[in-house]
C-alpha cells in the first residue's frame, strides 16, 4: 500500500488500511553510518531508508547488508607449502 505517514506516496508493506503497522506506527530516519547510501531517499519529514524501517538496527551488529555505499573486502590467506610434503603428493 501507499505510505500516509512519514514516506507519503511511496509503496511500502508495512502500510495496511488501518494505518502503519510497525513498531511505533512509523519508519525510523537514517542514522549517520547511512550517509552516501544510494538507498536513502529525502522527504519533506526527514530522510528514509527504502530497503528497511529501522536502519539503526541493520547497523547494530556491524555493515548494514543493504547498504550500497560499503564495500566488502575478501582476504586471501596464503598457505605456505612445504616443499618436501608437497613432492611427497605428486
């Protein structure tokens, strides 16, 4: 349904006929480890996050996994080989 709260005019699946149905009847607003996200948005009541109504709490245990501004780095450990183990495998 349409958001009527905070998010007017936008599509949002927490809204139902009887008004917003989650915690507190309202979307939270960004917090700062948000900033530069291509998923927040401005509205005239502050600026939201699409992906989520609480952004706090996708940033409470660490990297918001939605966030688009983050980038993830992957380290490769390199194993050294002993040489006469590995003729030994041949």
């Amino acid at each position: 349904m349409i958001c009527t709260t905070v998010r007017e005019g936008e599509e949002c699946v927490f809204m139902a006929a009887t008004g917003c149905k989650y915690n507190g009847g309202k979307c939270e607003p960004v917090v700062d480890a948000c900033e530069g996200c291509n998923r927040s948005k401005t509205f005239e009541t502050g600026s939201y996050c699409d992906a989520s109504p609480d952004p706090a709490l996708k940033w409470k245990n660490g990297n918001c996994n939605l966030a688009t501004h983050v980038k993830t780095t992957v380290e490769v450990k390199t194993q050294k080989i002993n040489p006469i183990k590995a003729s030994k495998r041949r």
